[in-house]
C-alpha cells in the first residue's frame, strides 16, 4: 500500500518533470545547495545534453560549496559549466544593503540571459522552493526581471519533499545543510571586501575542521558569533572541540570567539518579511 505522502510526492516527481519536458532546453542556476541539485538532476534525466547546470564562482561563494557543486555535477555526468562573477566591483553590493541578494542576482541572471540567448536556450531556471515565499527573498524581484522560472514551485515542492525527494533519487546531497553566500554573514550596513569574505570562509572552515557540518560565523568587528543547529551546541563546547574551534577562527583573524546558545537561525540578520 502507498504511503498518502508518498503518493503526493509522486505526484509532485511527476509534474515536476513534466515541467522540464514542456520546457525542452535550460540553464540551472546551479549553487550546489540541495534545491538546486535536484533540479539539475532532473533537469538532467528529462533532457539530457538540453540542461546545462552554470554555476557563479564568486568572491562570496565558499571555495567548499564550489568543490562541491563541481563534484556534484560530475557525480551525476550533468552537463555543467562555471561562470565568474565579481559582484563586489558593483558598489551597491558592495554596501551591503538590506536587498543586496538583488544586485548579486541581478548580475547572475543577466549573465545566464545572455549566454541563454547566445546558445538558443528556452529558459534559465532556479531552486526557489514553496516554502522560500515566506522568506526574505530580495533576489525574486531579480529572477522576475529576467523571467526565471522556478520548477520546484511551480510543481508544488516544499523543502520536506525536496529533501524527500533528493533522497528517494539517491542524491547524496539530500540533507546536506542549507546554503547561503558569505556576504550573509554580515549585519546589513557593513562594508563586504574581499578580505572580509576570506576571512569568514576561513573561520568557518576551522568549525568544520571540528567536526560540525552546519555553521554560520557571523561577523561583528574583531568578535566570531559562531551558530550551530541547537542539538549541535553542546558538541560544540565540548572542551577539545572548542579549544580546536577557538584556535581556527582566532587563526583567521578573529580576536574574540562566542557560540550563540540560541543555536543556528536561518537569515539571522534578514529584516522581518
């Protein structure tokens, strides 16, 4: 007997690849985040060589989440390219507003747009998901602009039956952390450079380092607020991995080290939707 989630699940399987097939050609705006993974796997399955995953190397992308969508791609013999984007030479991005994710996507689609019309592709599409509308999402306006389709959504999909789903096709990615660029590390209104961003990416290299997979370091000035998930907090202050973690992120250019008890919040420096 099927389960009742299974079988909206399959349902949504279903519509989602009908939507691909409608389609016929695609760019997946490919980050290596579980959401989009999935829609360049099926993208991928429903018409091969006419899906191409594009992923934006950019100062902002973590140099662990790049290795990751390259390694992903290839798991899966998708067709995959990479693009640079450089959208800290853009100085509204650069200022770090409160809807700078729009100037960063801005550029991206603008840069998929035109490789889409150069190569005759049909549409650029993303891994925006049902439960991303409530969220503070400033790059939507961006992806509206350049017409993006999001087939996750349209087909109905939450970030449960993404994961399900993921995880039904064999995904190794399927619960993979949630992902999010570097400059989300900063409180709106901090000036983002380059050395900044390195800075960040090292100290949350050196949380990994000990053992723990999801992680936000959030700056403030010379002070690390490290944010694990709340189950994650204890294993976190063990005393051999915070003296670990302590010397990491100190190494990195932090002087001072805190892990918030209030465990890991997702856009914890996003304004109220």
């Amino acid at each position: 007997m099927i389960d009742l989630e299974d079988r909206t699940l399959e349902v949504k399987e279903a519509r989602l690849r009908a939507i691909f097939r409608e389609l016929g050609s695609c760019i997946v705006a490919f980050s290596g985040g579980v959401d989009s993974a999935l829609v360049l796997h099926v993208a991928a399955q429903e018409l091969g060589s006419q899906a191409v995953g594009i992923t934006a190397r950019s100062e902002s992308l973590a140099e662990r989440e790049y290795t990751g969508a390259v390694d992903f791609a290839a798991g899966i013999a998708a067709r995959h390219e990479v693009v640079e984007t450089h959208e800290l030479d853009d100085p509204s991005y650069a200022a770090n507003p409160a809807n700078r994710c729009y100037f960063c996507k801005s550029e991206l689609y603008g840069r998929l747009s035109e490789i889409a019309r150069e190569r005759g592709i049909a549409s650029i599409v993303d891994g925006y998901n049902l439960d991303d509308e409530g969220d503070w999402r400033p790059g939507r306006a961006a992806a509206r602009e350049h017409g993006v389709r999001s087939p996750l959504y349209e087909a109905g999909l939450r970030k449960a039956d993404v994961r399900a789903l993921a995880r039904k096709l064999g995904l190794d990615v399927w619960d993979k952390p949630a992902l999010a660029c570097l400059s989300s590390r900063f409180p709106y209104g901090t000036p983002i450079t380059l050395e900044l961003l390195r800075q960040v990416d090292r100290a949350e290299q050196a949380v990994h380092d000990a053992g723990l997979r999801a992680c936000r370091v959030r700056h403030h000035g010379d002070l690390a607020r490290i944010e694990v998930p709340a189950e994650d907090v204890a294993a976190a202050a063990d005393p051999q991995r915070r003296a670990q973690i302590v010397a990491g992120v100190r190494a990195a250019g932090y002087r001072y080290v805190t892990l918030d008890l209030g465990g890991y919040v997702s856009g914890g420096f996003n304004p109220a939707p």
